[in-house]
C-alpha cells in the first residue's frame, strides 16, 4: 500500500520542467511586447531628428501641423493654421501626417 507521503511527493523532474516553462514565457512575452515597442521607439526617434521645414507632423496631444522651423534647442515651430505657431518639444511628435493620411482604408462589402 502507499502512505500518504508517497503520494504527496512530486515527479523527479518537475522543477526542470517549470524553468523550461517559465523560459518559454520570458520568451514570447520578448518577442511579441518587448521587441516591437523597442522596434516602434526607435523608428520614431529617428523620425524625430530627421524632422525638417515642410514636413506634415501630429503631435502625441492630436495637433496637426507642418514643420515650419526646426530650432538648435530641440523644439520646432508648428504651423497649425496659416499665421498660427505653436512651439514645441521634438519629442512631442507623434507621427508623420501624410503617411497616416495614405494609409488606405479597408473597404467594407457587402454579400
């Protein structure tokens, strides 16, 4: 017959298999969080600096504008309506205006 304590006492490799487990989750949580948010930062930093006069920007707040002077002090002049400045932080800068513009729209059909 079996006591009780031979019944209570765990497989000999079940700690191995918890650390590949836990492994697999640091893993895909790398791979699907981690990565892509690294990913967007780093093309919008580089969007950031590469920001000159003319270019169609939105703002993290939703102002949309065009660039109309990049200054040596890390902020830019916005020009949200003709003869209207705002001046900004360049990290404020969300996204470019037309390629946001451009992307196209799923069309909806109907059967």
């Amino acid at each position: 017959m079996y006591s009780i304590s031979n019944l209570l006492q765990a497989a000999p490799n079940a700690g191995m298999m918890q650390l590949v487990l836990l492994g697999g989750m640091i893993l895909v949580f790398y791979f699907f969080m981690i990565r892509p948010q690294a990913q967007k930062a780093k093309n919008a930093k580089k969007f950031q600096e590469t920001l000159e006069k003319g270019t169609k920007v939105v703002t993290i707040a939703g102002i949309h504008g065009r660039v109309n002077k990049v200054n040596d002090d890390g902020t830019i002049d916005i020009e949200v309506s003709p003869g209207s400045y705002l001046k900004i932080e360049k990290s404020a800068i969300s996204m470019e205006w037309s390629t946001q513009a451009n992307k196209a729209a799923t069309p909806v059909t109907t059967k």
